[in-house]
C-alpha cells in the first residue's frame, strides 16, 4: 500500500507542477533521462544478480512479442472495419502494441508485488519491448510513412540495435549477470539499492509531468480501440498464453500478464510521432492512457489472484 500511495502521489504531483508551471518546460525529459541514466541502471544490475535463472523467465521475454502479434492482427482488423488510415494503424500499433515495462511497469510491480520482482520488468524490457521497438517498430514505421528503403531500413535497424546494446538499463542487467558469483565490497550494494530507490519517484513524476489531454475530433474511436486493447486484451491475451497454453499460473507468469496491462509505450509513441504516425493520436494514447492504467492495473491484480 505504502508503495502505490507513493506512485499515485508522485504521478498526480507531476500533472500539479506540469499545469502550475513550477518547473522549465522540458523538465519531465531531463528526469527521465535521469531515470534512465542512473536509477534504472542501478535497479537492473541489483534484480539481475538475484534473479532465478530458471526456464521460467523466458515468459516475461516473449510477452512484447506476443502482444504485438496480438496487436498487429486486431488492429488490421480495425482498421478494414472502420476504415483507418495507414498512419493511424500504424500509431495504433506502435503505441498499443507496446507497453510500458520500466516507467510505470517497474514501480508498478514494486507496489503490488514487491522490489523482489522488479527484475521480472527488465526481462519483459530488454530481451522483449526494447527489441521488438527497435527491429519491427522501426521497419514497419518506415514502411507505413513512406520513408522505407532497403539501405535507409538497414541503417535504421542497425542504429536501433546500437542504442539497445548501448541502454543503460540493459548494461546493468548485462553487468549485474556477469558478476553474479563476484563478492562486492559491503557499501556497494547498499548504496546501490539507495540509488535505485530514486527510480519510482522520478519516472512517475516525469510521466505525470509529461501528459498531454486534448481530443482532437475523430480521434474518439481509434483511442478507445487503442486503449481497450492495451489496458484489457493484451493482458488476456498473455494470460491465455501463460495458463491455457502453457499451463504456467505461478508468480513470474502472474506479474508477466500484469506487465502486458501496463498503458501503452511512451518510446514507441515518440517513435510514431517522429514518423508523421496519427502523432496526435499517439499522445492521447499515452496520456489518456497512463492514467487510467492506475483504475485498471489494481483490478487486474485482483482478477490474478483466482489464477
């Protein structure tokens, strides 16, 4: 409880200093990248030497993938029934078709579940949201705007690669497994973990501070089949993976389906953005979308407890 008062109090804090102007304008990208740089690193490095490296944990690395399969089928089904554009299919699948695992997947779990499970975040991030926005997001960003070519494809993969290898979350996981079985002086680990605790406050209050509500007209059913998607389907649809297909109800297959009802992905609304993608849509995806995830997460916390 003492976490999700945290979580709450800190998003809704940002929405208070972005509509009081209390900070300079651009300062929820420089907490981010805070975030980013320093917190989350510390975090994935911490789960990474304690995490069970057992068959189990290859689930929460296959759930982006699924939910964007998943994504890509109902949303072309969308579009041919209500007659989308290519850029708003597009939009919808690069920003509902992806979650968002770290900021608001990472405190989340830490609220719910307990700081034991955050590295279940990192390996839904890294292996899984990360790639699948970096090799199919990009590819089918470039195609959908028209700016595709073979050498211009490759180029943009290959950069995408370089910044996943390069994610400082993803070399402190890296770090963290290579240096397992190597004992640490006593204060580092402590002052590790006093680092990361920075992580819930500042990813909330920059995802708060960085909402933007307007509904432009024409946008009220893209964004409900967006959301619908992203905050109920998806997270069935990785529950029908795990416990019907797999047979999988433990704790790791539990927080995985709740990673995949995390609200949709702010990087691969940018990503929709940058491409001309519906950008309008993009953001009322993400900022409609990330508070309502906070009514809709506890539900399906509640709903995972009769797995």
């Amino acid at each position: 409880m003492e976490n999700l008062f945290v979580a709450s109090i800190c998003l809704i804090l940002g929405l208070i200093l972005r509509r009081t102007g209390r900070l300079p304008e651009g300062a929820d990208r420089v907490l981010a990248g805070v975030v980013i740089q320093v917190s989350a690193p510390a975090v994935a490095f911490l789960a990474a030497r304690t995490m069970p490296l057992t068959p189990e944990v290859l689930l929460p690395g296959s759930m982006a993938w699924i939910v964007f399969a998943g994504a890509y089928g109902f949303f072309a089904l969308a579009a041919k029934l209500f007659g989308f554009s290519r850029g708003t299919f597009a939009c919808l699948l690069l920003s509902a078709g992806l979650c968002n695992t770290i900021f608001i997947g990472l405190p989340m779990i830490e609220a719910f579940f307990g700081s034991q499970y955050s590295y279940i975040a990192f390996l839904c991030d890294n292996p899984g949201t990360s790639i699948v926005l970096a090799l199919p997001g990009v590819l089918l960003a470039a195609h959908f705007s028209g700016r595709s070519s073979v050498r211009g494809g490759g180029a943009h993969v290959w950069m995408s690669i370089r910044r996943v290898l390069g994610f400082p979350p993803f070399i402190g996981m890296i770090s963290g497994l290579a240096l397992r079985q190597v004992e640490m002086p006593l204060w580092l680990l402590p002052g590790l973990a006093h680092i990361g605790s920075t992580l819930v406050p500042l990813a909330l209050l920059s995802v708060g501070m960085g909402i933007r509500l307007r509904l432009p007209a024409g946008s009220l059913k893209p964004l409900a089949l967006g959301l619908g998607f992203k905050l109920v389907l998806a997270p069935a649809l990785m529950w029908l993976f795990a416990a019907q297909v797999l047979g999988n109800t433990g704790v790791v297959a539990q927080i995985t389906i709740f990673e995949a009802a995390m609200p949709p992905m702010v990087l691969g609304a940018i990503l929709a953005t940058d491409y001309g993608l519906d950008p309008e849509l993009a953001a009322l995806l993400v900022g409609i979308g990330t508070p309502l995830s906070f009514a809709t997460l506890p539900l399906w916390r509640l709903a995972l407890n009769f797995l």
